[in-house]
C-alpha cells in the first residue's frame, strides 16, 4: 500500500504550560519518534510544526502560516509541502492514492495504525478511513485519507478563507470517511500533565537528547530510509 504522511507536531500545548509534545518520552523515546515509527513505510514523511530538531534523512519538515493556525492548516502546509517535494527537480514521481494524517500526541498510535492498515489493504472505500476509540470516539488525525480528496478538501477552505484556525472535522466534513474500531488505548493522547501521567509519558527537555529521531532499527540497520 502506498501513501505519503503528514504528522502534526505544532501547536501552543497551552494545557501542558507550552512543553511541545513532541519532546515528551515514552519507554524511553520521544512522541515524534513514535509518530515517525508508526507512519513507517510511508514514501515520503513531512512533520508540520515549529522546528522539530534533527529528523532522520528524507523526512521533510514545514510549517504552517500564520504559525499556530490550526490543525486544518498544518494539514495544508503539510500536503503542499508533499507536493513541492514530488516536483522538485523535475522528479515524476505519481502522488501516491492515500495520505496519512497523524497528530503527534499518541504514544500508542502505531497500533492503530496498523489497524487502518490492514483494514485499507483490499482497498479504500468512499475517501478515508480514521480511528476511533473503544469509547467511540472518532479521531481524525489518526486516519487514512485519499490524497486527492483531501487536497480538493483543502484547496475549498482555502478558496473560502475557513482554512485558518479550523478544525479537521471541518476540513473532513464533505468527505466520505467511515470510522474503524481500533485497539483500545491506541488513539488516547496527551493534552494535560494527568493524560501524560496516566499514559506513563514523562517530560523532556531540549538539551537532554541529542542525534536525529530514530526509524525501526532493521530500517537503521539496513541503512534504509523513508521517501
């Protein structure tokens, strides 16, 4: 199955006294490592948000304008950033059919997504595909959506100014995207120092780690790379 990804890892983290969440640790790595992790096999990754330090060779990283305008438009930042990297320098490579959108929040993430995965691999039906929890709750930035879907999405916010500072369920309203039971915990996220407890998340700061995100250590090991 091929697809790009888009994590988000931006925003004001106002309930976390502005600690980016990418930085929290979990079993010893860091959110967006997790994210990075879960989003593997993607052909291309870009991470959208303020700068995220070192990433690991061939996944981009961009930012939304204005900074701190919502998830709906770091999706845009996000897919534009995807689509300058597939023309640049005359490159011809196809836009892939499916794009991941991940928020960079859920240390167990990588279950869910594996979930959709699986789900999407006899095909896509309708425009996407997202999480939702045991309790019922949908979660959109943990979804698979067809690109070409969601950029039409994105270009008609955009046409009508209602990109910045909206929410994705906005951005996703006009699509067809059906819902998918995951496993339980999988899409639980962090927004308070109490999610962060009960999620056996940790703070971290800037200076106290050092080198790039790590992939899977087989792709490490085999000196692969995404994109």
């Amino acid at each position: 199955m091929e697809f790009d990804a888009v994590i988000l890892a931006g925003g004001r983290s106002s309930r976390l006294g502005g600690a980016p969440k990418s930085r929290l640790v979990s079993g010893g790595r860091t959110l967006l490592e997790l994210s990075l992790q879960a989003a593997h096999g993607a052909g291309t990754i870009v991470v959208v948000g303020p700068d995220p330090g070192p990433l690991p060779a061939g996944v981009l990283t961009c930012r939304e304008e204005p900074p701190f305008a919502g998830p709906a438009a770091a999706i845009g930042a996000g897919l534009g950033a995807l689509a300058a990297h597939r023309s640049a320098g005359g490159m011809d490579r196809p836009t892939p059919a499916l794009t991941l959108v991940l928020a960079c929040d859920m240390p167990r993430v990588t279950a869910a997504v594996t979930a959709l995965r699986e789900a999407l691999e006899t095909g896509l039906e309708g425009d996407g595909v997202l999480a939702v929890s045991a309790d019922g709750r949908r979660q959109p930035l943990a979804g698979f959506y067809g690109t070409a879907a969601l950029q039409r999405s994105v270009a008609e916010a955009a046409r009508r100014g209602a990109l910045e500072n909206a929410s994705v369920s906005a951005l996703l309203a006009s699509l067809d995207v059906r819902g998918l039971g995951v496993p339980p915990g999988s899409t639980d996220d962090v927004d308070t120092w109490d999610d962060a407890a009960a999620l056996g998340v940790s703070g971290q700061g800037p200076d106290e780690r050092s080198g790039a995100p790590r992939l899977n250590p087989t792709l490490e090991e085999n000196g692969e790379e995404p994109g």
